[in-house]
C-alpha cells in the first residue's frame, strides 16, 4: 500500500511538471522529476529462477493509463497525495537517518527475517540475490564491520576512484589485505568496463571488505552461528577472502583474496594464465606440483597425512596454560591428551603425530607414524617451545616447499602461515584431506565431497578413520579422489578453464552490483556521506586513477593507521 501512495504522487507529480513541455510520458525520466521520486521508489525486485520482474515499470504503465484516461482523476490524486508529498520533502533525510543510525544490537534481525525460508537461504547464491541499492544502503553496513571494510567510490567530475575507511573501525594485523584488493579491483573494473567509468558517467559505489575472515563484529549471532545476522535487504559486500559457510551475512560475497586476484588482475590486463596457476617448471618454482611434471606417483607416494604452517605465536596464549612447568614427558602428553578439545585444530595434529610417533617406536613394528602434522618454525625465545622439546613432543619439524610437501600420500588444508593453500593441495598427486571450517574459499562451490576431497570434520575427530578408510579399505577410491581434484586444479591454468572462472568469480559479480547500484539524484555523493551518522566517521584513504596496475596513491599518512591500530599481542583473538 505504501509502494502504491508513493507512486501515485511520484506519476502525479511528474503528470504536472512535463505536461506544459511534453506530451510524450514515456520519454521523460520520472526519476529526474522530484528528488522524492528517485529516493522513496525503489525497484523493488523478487528473483524466481532467476528472473527479475519489476512492479515499479508495471505499477507506472498501470497508473498511466488511469490518468491519460481521465484528467478529473489526476487532479484529485493530485489533491490527495500532496500533504504525503510535502511530508516527503521536508523530512525524508531526517526520516531516513533515523532509521539508518540504528546499530545491528538495536535492530531486530530475527523479526526483519522471520519470513525467511531457511533452507532457500542456504542454498542461494548471493549473486542471484542482489538486490537495488544507494548510496545510503551502504552506509548501512558499517556497523556491522569491526576492521577490514571500505567504501569505495567512483567520482566521475574527477574520474578516480576513492577508498573510505571508517574511524571508528579499527586497523588489525591483514588490514593491509583490503588496500592491496582495492588497488587490484579498481584496475579491473576500469578494463572490464570502460563506458561505466568515464567523466559524464554517474557516480557509483560499493562495500569491498578483506581479510582471511570477515572483519565483523563478533555479535552474540556471529558466534553461535544462529543466521542470518543482518537484514536480507542489506546491499551487497564484495568480500576478498575467505567468507562463512553459513549465510550469516547474506549479502556477502566471496571474491578471491589478493593472492588469487592478482591472476584475474594479470588475465585482465594480458589475456593470460598467470604463472601462478600453471604446473611447475624451470623458471616457474611457483606453479602448481603436479604428480606428472616432478615424476610422482600415487604408489610411491609416502602414506602419511602432511602438514607444515607457521603458528602465529598461538601456543604461548593456549597450551602454555594446559602444562604446568616441570611437567614433562608421558605426563605432558596426557595433560594435553586430556585437554585435546581445548586445542585448535593445528595442535591437535601436532597431538596426533605425537601419539602415532610413541605408538611407532613401541610396536617397532617398521610402519611410519600415519600423522606427519607439525610446524614448520616456532615463536622466537619462546619458553614454551623448550618445554615441549624436553617433553618430548613434536611441536616443529623442518620446512617443506610444495614440492617437498607433494611426495605424501595424504594432504591436510589446516591454513597458518605459509602453508599450501587448499587449491595448491588439490593440484598435487596424493589425496586431499579437506579440513570443514567456519570459512570458504570463492571456488569452494566446484569442490565435491568424495569427487575432490575427502571431507574431514572441524575437529578432527574422524581424521583416523578417513586415514584408514583410504589407505586400507578404499585406496582404489582415494586414488581416483586424487586425480578429479587434480583435474580440477589444473583448469584453472588453461585459457579455456580460467575464462570459465573469470565469468563466474569476477566479471558476472561486479557487473550484477554495478547494474544494482543506484546514483543519487539529489544530492552530491560527497554530501550523504558527510551528512550521514556512519558517514561522518569515513575518511579517504586511498584514490586510484587505475589507468595502470595500482595506479593508486594513499591519502592519509601512517599516523592515521596507528591511532586505529591495536597491539593484538595484548588481545584475545575473535572466535568464529
């Protein structure tokens, strides 16, 4: 009812002004009329299979021919709709901004969303749900974010785009990720859609937000994963990283992170597969280890799940609590034994191996330990990792390269520092054990159970038994694994496989949110965000020209990123 009296006054007030200067409804623009018109009638939108259908074209035409066919009706809409109109115009920016400073704690999220249909959620894709949106809209999400999220705006009077960082978020360890990504993207749209980005072009913009996790705030929603923990109407945020599994945040979207992106930069600018993407050579040590190109096979492979990754100095906050000093040896290993749920998911490998490591040497038996899952480096003068040396428990072992790495039977994507990522495992001859966390990747939606991976569970509960199940029960099947996930690594380094990839992960998102954003009609950009309680905290951090690759410049100097800075040795980390 309330789209209906809109778009009465909106078509009224429109019949009045052209019609002592056209005739011709259709060729006029409604929404150049009234600043009312562009900023209350939004299209709304309801996707089926896929389809769009807009009630505001179709409430127009309905409207039009009412007042076409009788002039006396006009006036009297006309009459009706001008105390709504005039209420409109004098207070829609504080109306709006009422409901807009609102934070996620005040807004009821689960009365918004209790229509939802949970299971259509969760099998969605947030690109098919993009929904129209302004400037306005993405002030929206501001409150939602702790770190890592910007505003970034293209100004067609100075034809650059501008990156906008929020004062009162703060400024994490991997921030550094979202302005490497924004210098990246700013390039690629520039290139992917050169008549969008020119000096007469309106104004567009958009949330980008980065980082291994989404830098939200960590709600009482957030971590018992009870989604969706934002409105579905939220506008789209393109996030570089890792998003949740779960639809916490609907609207968000996973891109790839910085290290992928600059292989869609590179196809954007030349047209080719990075380097980074094709198999391992001379002059590429980089490249995908694949069993063919360094001559490894599946049956001279070595049977041991594998595992190398920094520790991010985690242990001195977590397992230095669980042993008391002097405690070494067995004892230790049974304190940790018995504490094992208490351990991230690294150290319970680093458990794991242990145990199998006692359990070799006991049965002199002449079998391998089945887990091989340590670090590869340790926390400098760390007291901690002398008292597990003298307990003898395996924390750390040497590094390994991929290509040191690919000799095993059994890959294991538990993530930490300078580890294989999970694409880089799949690639590789032996099979890959996929670790089930609160995150994914962009190209996890082409990764299946059982035809890729073997799916393995958060806590590593069943990592013996799918060790067992593809070493002695079905290593025919965990063979077969190997070479599909193989498969699917090594299209991602051929034009034909990579350009599949580019539609669905790069051009199809930017141009669904770039068709969906809708410029302002009555005010400078500049002025909603300045006027606006979220906006006033944004200040440009960065401007990019993107004529080139990261034809970019910083803004504001270090001093604004240490008054935002905290010193996350002194915090405890958020749990997803």
């Amino acid at each position: 009812m309330t789209f209906t009296l809109q778009a009465l006054v909106c078509i009224a007030t429109h019949k009045l002004f052209v019609s002592s200067t056209s005739t011709n409804f259709a060729s006029t623009s409604l929404q150049a009329t009234t600043p009312v018109c562009s900023y209350k009638m939004k299209m709304v939108t309801v996707h089926n299979n896929n389809h769009a259908v807009s009630f505001r074209t179709k409430s127009i035409e309905l409207f039009d021919r009412l007042l076409r066919r009788d002039g006396g009706l006009l006036i009297l809409l006309t009459l009706l709709a001008m105390p709504l109109l005039f209420s409109q115009l004098f207070l829609s920016d504080n109306g709006s901004n009422r409901a807009l400073t609102e934070s996620p704690a005040m807004m009821n999220v689960a009365e918004v969303n209790s229509h939802i249909n949970m299971t259509a959620l969760l099998e969605s894709n947030p690109v098919d749900n993009i929904r129209p949106y302004d400037l306005d809209d993405l002030l929206r999400v501001i409150p939602y974010y702790d770190h890592a999220m910007a505003l970034l705006i293209y100004d067609p009077i100075d034809d650059r785009f501008f990156a906008y960082y929020s004062t009162n978020h703060r400024w994490k360890r991997g921030c550094e990720e979202l302005t490497v990504s924004i210098k990246m993207i700013v390039y690629i749209l520039r290139r992917l859609f050169p008549q969008r980005f020119t000096p007469t072009s309106p104004e567009f913009a958009m949330v980008i937000s980065a980082g291994d996790v989404p830098g939200v705030r960590v709600t009482s929603c957030v971590k018992k994963k009870d989604y969706p923990c934002s409105p579905l109407d939220l506008p789209p945020i393109l996030h570089f990283g890792h998003v949740f599994q779960l639809p916490l945040f609907p609207s968000m979207i996973a891109m790839p992170s910085s290290k992928h992106l600059k292989c869609f930069n590179y196809w954007t600018r030349f047209g080719s597969v990075c380097e980074e993407f094709q198999p391992i050579r001379p002059g590429n040590p980089h490249g995908f280890v694949f069993g063919a190109n360094v001559d490894l096979a599946w049956e001279y492979l070595v049977p041991q799940v594998i595992w190398r990754g920094e520790d991010h100095q985690v242990f001195q906050s977590i397992v230095s609590k669980l042993i008391p000093r002097g405690v070494t040896g067995s004892d230790a290993m049974d304190v940790l034994r018995d504490h094992i749920d208490e351990l991230i998911p690294q150290y319970k490998g680093v458990v794991y191996t242990a145990n199998a490591e006692r359990e070799a040497r006991e049965t002199q038996s002449g079998k391998l330990p089945w887990a091989n899952i340590k670090f590869s480096n340790h926390a400098k003068d760390s007291q901690m990792y002398l008292q597990f040396r003298q307990a003898g428990i395996p924390v750390t072992r040497e590094y390994m390269d991929n290509k040191d790495l690919a000799k095993f039977r059994y890959q294991i994507d538990l993530g930490g520092g300078n580890s294989a990522g999970t694409l880089e495992k799949l690639a590789m001859p032996g099979a890959l054990f996929h670790h089930a966390t609160a995150t994914k990747e962009y190209y996890f939606n082409r990764m299946k159970p059982y035809e890729h991976y073997i799916p393995i569970a958060p806590d590593l509960s069943d990592l013996w038994k799918k060790y067992i199940w593809a070493e002695s029960e079905s290593p025919g099947t965990a063979k077969k694994i190997s070479e599909e996930g193989t498969k699917l690594a090594a299209s991602f380094g051929t034009p034909e496989g990579f350009e599949s990839i580019f539609e669905e992960y790069m051009r199809t998102p930017l141009l669904r949110v770039m068709e969906a954003y809708e410029p302002s009609m009555y005010k400078p950009w500049r002025t909603i965000v300045s006027d606006h309680v979220e906006g006033s905290s944004m200040k440009p951090i960065v401007r990019c020209t993107a004529s080139g690759p990261y034809d970019c410049q910083n803004i504001v100097g270090k001093k604004f990123f240490q008054e935002l800075r905290v010193d996350e040795d002194l915090i405890e980390e958020d749990q997803y």
